[in-house]
C-alpha cells in the first residue's frame, strides 16, 4: 500500500545526492559503487517502489508510472555524475549538476511527483 511515510523518507533521500555528489567531486570517492547508484531499485524507495508492500492498484496509477520513469532517470544520471566525478572529469560533472542543468531538472520533477503522490494518499 502507498505510504506517506515512505514517500517522505524517498525525498529526503533523494535530496542528500546533492551533497553525495558534491563530496565525490571534492574526494574524487564515492560512497556507493557506480554501479549500485545507477540502478533505481537499490536505494530504499526503489527497494520499497518494486517490493511487495504496494498493491497492483497503486502500481496502476498514473503517480506510480511517472515516478518510475523519473526515479529510473534520476539514478541513471545520478551515476554517470559520480563516475565522472571520480574518473577525473570534475569539470564536466560540475556543468552537468550546475542550476538549470538537465539533472537539477530532472531531481526537481522527481520531487514534485513525489509530493504529488504523498498528496493523492487519504
């Protein structure tokens, strides 16, 4: 079943990437392996969004599909960010975190639908 809760701790999550890829870029590191973060079902709102907690109907629902999609986005671009960041291309990372940049986009649209969702739930 779609939980609030749940919801909430996805955005906060979500959110801290900002500051992960900020440290990366200072540390040339990353905390998690390229490959894990680029994967949107091993973070803890994917583990929750493809568990078995939601029912078919909330897998049904328009909310459900569109943070999919963006979720999945989201940790693709998410990824190749850190791998720039720790194979020497800061600079090119730095553009593509930079305000108005696809990514930040891309984080904001996740939010929102995310919030969105948490709004729908009684």
């Amino acid at each position: 079943m779609a939980d609030k809760a749940e919801i909430e701790k996805g955005v906060a999550a979500h959110g801290m990437w900002k500051a992960r890829l900020s440290m990366a870029l200072e540390t040339g590191k990353s905390d998690k392996s390229i490959d894990t973060i680029k994967v949107d079902n091993q973070c803890d709102f994917g583990k929750w969004l493809y568990g078995p907690s939601l029912t078919t109907a909330d897998k049904a629902t328009t909310h459900y599909k569109i943070i999919i999609d963006l979720h999945a986005k989201f940790h693709q671009a998410t990824g190749h960010i850190a791998e720039l960041a720790t194979t020497g291309k800061k600079e090119e990372a730095k553009k593509l975190m930079a305000v108005g940049s696809d990514y930040t986009t891309l984080s904001s649209k996740l939010t929102n639908a995310m919030m969105d969702w948490k709004k729908s739930l009684a």
